[in-house]
C-alpha cells in the first residue's frame, strides 16, 4: 500500500482507517466527502443544543461554564426613578389670547342639523374669559347638573364622610330593624373594602348581628323590619318622563339600595327594583338567615317597614366608601340614582328635608356659598334628567374652575371623576377619530346627553402648559345626528392643542 503525506487528500485518509482492511474496495469519494460535510455541520450544532437539555460543564473544560453577565435591563434597579408625571403647572405659563381661541373654537363648535351650542372657556388660575358664546344662557344641561350637586355634597358632608346602614333592636323582642342611611351602593354579600360599589356588604353586616344577638343571649326566630324614612317626599321625581323610569334610566329613591337600585352591578340597562329598600331588606334577610343557621336563630318569612326607635343603640353597622369615592363614580359613569342620593344627603346634612325639593335647595345654596352666583339656575332635580333644568355655560365653567383652582379644596375631590378623553368612563369611546384624536388622555370633561340636548364641561392644560376650563352645551339638537358629539369633541381638542398667542 503506499504511504500517505501530509497532503494525502481527505478522501483517502478516510478509506485508510485501521481495521479497514487493505484488500477491501474503497468508498466512493463523493460520498466520503458528504459525510464529512455532515459532520463537520452537525458537531457545532450538537455543541450548542447540548447544554440546553444536559446541562453547563459537559463539554470542554470539566470545571462548571462561567456564567454570562446579566444585561443592565434585566437587573433589579438599585434605586427608583423618578415617576413620570405632568410637572406642576406654573403660573407663568403663557394665558391664550381671546380672539386665538375664538378663531380656533367657533369654526368647529357647530351643529349637525337643528340646534344651537352655547359655551365659555376661561384661563382657570384667573378666571379671564377666553371664549364666550351666550354663556350667561340659561341651558338644560343634562348630566352635567351633577357637577352642581358634586359641588354640593362635598360641601355639605365633606370628602371623607361615609354613610352608615346599621341594624338596631325592633319595637318587640325578637325584631331587628335594617335602618337605610343614605348608602345605596350596598352589595348583596361581603364587604369589598376595595371597591366603590359594595364597599358595604350585608353578608357582613348580617354576620355581625348574629354575633350581637349571640352576645346578648337571644335565640329563637327572628323578624327582620326595614325604616328606609330618612327621605320624604315622592319618590319619583314628577319632572321625569315616564319613558326614562321605564328604561331604567332612574328609580324611585330611597336611603337604602344593593347596587345603585340595579338588580345586577354589572348590568347597567333595563328594568331596576321599584322599591329598593325593600329588596335590600330581603337580600339581608336572606344573608341573616344563612349566617344565623348554626347559632341557634331562625328568621321568618316577610320583611316589614317599621321605623326604628329613636336613638336606639346599634347592634351593628357598616359603612360606605367615602363621599369623595361615590362622587368620583357618579361622575365616571353618569349614575343618576347616586346623583339623586347625593342631593338628599346635602340636604339632610343641612338641616333640610331629604326629599327632591330639599335636594335642589340645598344644591342651589351651597353654588352661592361656594362663591358661584347661582341666580340663573332653575332646578328641576339634581341629576340632570328632568327637561326643566336651566344652567349657563358661564356657570358651569365656574363650577369646573372651583373644583380646580378655588379656595375651597374639599372641590378637589371631584377631579377624579372627570371621564378622561379616550381612556375612561363615559368617554371612553370617543376621541379616536383624526379630528379628535389630539384631545385623548387630555381632555377630562362631563358629558351631558338627553334626547336634543348634549353637553361637555370640563378641563384641560393647552400646549403652552396653561389650565384651561370649559363648558359647551347644545339644545334643540337633531337626535342621534352624530356630528353632534363630535363637535363638542372637536371644540376640547383644539383648546388641547392651543397655543393660542
């Protein structure tokens, strides 16, 4: 056989292996040279998918594989950053020019059909009026009256007030009276501390009692009485359309109700009980009676109404969300049954009676004590749904300009329930067209809709940082005309983007 070099080609030194043999035929070389070009591609592969399944130190040096440094991104920060947020606005900031804004909100504030829009936007730090259109007009406005009767709640009971429903001993031994005072965002189980609606739960409450009636020795059967008597009055306004009662757009009042009078919190259309203190009452009948079972108490069939004693020492009670919290919501999503709750508080909290007309007399002076002249507000109820409701936009902006920069700060508490443009509450479907796209995540306002009437009251910082505040209202409107909404869409967008010097 002869000798091999150094430069024997490749195909040869394979063919020559020991223990080939040397009479044996020899491979094809073009074979030979695939195999080889399989290995030499397969062994760097194999190196690297090796790891994955065996495991670091199984290949190369025996001492374990050193690990790679983790990237800076992927490390726990050793300090915090600073949180993104608006910087404070400065006084200094550059107030818009009348005639700019003018020019910038007048071609957009326009009606699409029959109708006229009203509205004033003014610098909010000094009150300068920016844009004017019959603002001292008497207007319906809609849901933007519970901008008003926010002002009046957090007046009258303050932020941070919360309401109590709580069970006290009945006229009779062996009775308990459920007693409503003012909470109607109960929920049917638990308390869900972390929650607006059902921060109070009549399965707590229930359980509670049943351990004050464990206390005090009483067994046997237990009739459960409901007082649902601190509002008077109608309980349904008489200036609403019997269509909107009918739709479920309000519900008869009372001190006491599971979801805002709705049967399902998450169901906010339909039908609603028509008498809420008394489903209420059955719901914690109900939850009395499981939680009662295994401690010698039975409830009977029926709930009744029956005042409760005066000054009767409470077995137990549990409390709402705050004020503050409830006037947030209502103002998120519009709850007109809340807003009708709210003026009764007012009103109660003030010496007067909890019905409608203490409601809006009550709203009505706490404008005037807060610095706001309401001589041109006719109320009609504080909701905003009755037709005979009349505020100008000028007041309005007042209202909104209050809760930002006045001197009272418990107004403050309301900001957060302005719906934000694109993102939350009742506006959260709007401002995604490229007319108004400019305002989303800006723009924090109000809505207002009725059959021919909407409205948009609210805040905004413009592009040259200044706050500005704003009320547009359209009366006499073409319903369901969809040029409408965006109109008053339009008109917030541009003060968004005003830089108007």
């Amino acid at each position: 056989m002869t000798k091999t070099t150094s430069r024997e080609p490749t195909r040869d030194r394979l063919s020559r292996r020991p223990g080939n043999g040397g009479g044996r035929p020899r491979k094809p070389w073009h074979l030979a040279l695939a195999a080889l070009v399989l290995l030499i591609l397969a062994v760097p592969g194999a190196l690297l998918v090796a790891p994955g399944f065996l495991g670091p130190g199984l290949f190369g040096s025996s001492a374990p594989a050193s690990t790679p440094a983790t990237p800076a991104w992927q490390q726990a920060p050793a300090t915090l950053s600073a949180p993104q947020v608006l910087a404070p606005l400065q006084p200094s900031a550059p107030v818009p020019v009348r005639p700019a804004v003018t020019a910038q909100v007048e071609p957009v504030l326009m009606t699409d059909g029959g109708g006229t829009f009203t509205g004033t936007v003014q610098d909010a730090l000094t009150g300068q009026v920016l844009f004017d259109r019959g603002g001292a007009d008497g207007r319906v406005p809609a849901s933007n009256l519970k901008l008003l009767t926010a002002v009046a709640a957090l007046r009258t009971l303050g932020p941070e007030h919360r309401f109590t429903t709580k069970v006290v001993p009945g006229p009779a031994p062996g009775q308990v009276v459920l007693v409503g005072g003012g909470d109607v965002l109960l929920g049917a189980g638990e308390s869900q501390p972390n929650q607006v609606m059902g921060h109070a739960g009549l399965g707590t409450l229930a359980a509670l009692t049943v351990r004050a009636l464990q206390a005090a020795g009483t067994t046997g059967t237990i009739k459960v009485l409901v007082d649902d008597s601190l509002f008077t009055g109608p309980a349904l306004n008489p200036n609403w359309q019997s269509g909107d009662v009918e739709a479920g757009e309000i519900a008869p009042l009372s001190p006491l109700a599971l979801n805002s009078a709705r049967f399902d919190p998450a169901v906010t259309t339909g039908p609603r009980p028509q008498d809420s203190a008394m489903a209420a009452a059955e719901a914690f009948a109900g939850q009395l009676r499981a939680a009662g079972a295994g401690a010698g108490l039975t409830v009977a069939a029926g709930v009744e109404r029956s005042p409760a004693a005066p000054g009767a020492a409470a077995l137990a009670g549990i409390d709402s969300a705050t004020v503050g919290e409830q006037v947030d919501l209502m103002l998120q999503v519009s709850d007109n049954y809340l807003a009708e709750t709210m003026g009764r508080m007012a009103a109660v909290a003030t010496g007067r009676p909890g019905s409608n007309d203490g409601a809006v007399a009550a709203v009505a002076a706490e404008l005037g004590a807060a610095g706001i002249a309401a001589d041109s507000v006719k109320l009609a109820d504080v909701c905003g749904l009755a037709m005979g409701n009349q505020v100008p936009s000028g007041l309005l902006a007042e209202v909104v300009r209050a809760m930002t920069t006045g001197t009272d700060t418990r107004l403050r508490a309301a900001l957060d329930g302005f719906p934000v443009g694109g993102l939350s509450g009742t506006l959260d479907a709007r401002y995604g067209d490229a007319t108004t796209s400019g305002g989303a995540g800006l723009v924090r306002a109000k809505t207002g809709t009725l059959n021919t009437v909407l409205a948009l009251s609210g805040y905004v910082v413009d592009a040259d940082g200044r706050l500005l505040v704003f009320s547009f209202i359209g009366n006499g409107l073409t319903p369901g005309a969809a040029g409408n909404k965006e109109a008053l869409d339009r008109a917030a967008t541009a003060l968004a983007g005003c830089g108007c010097r």
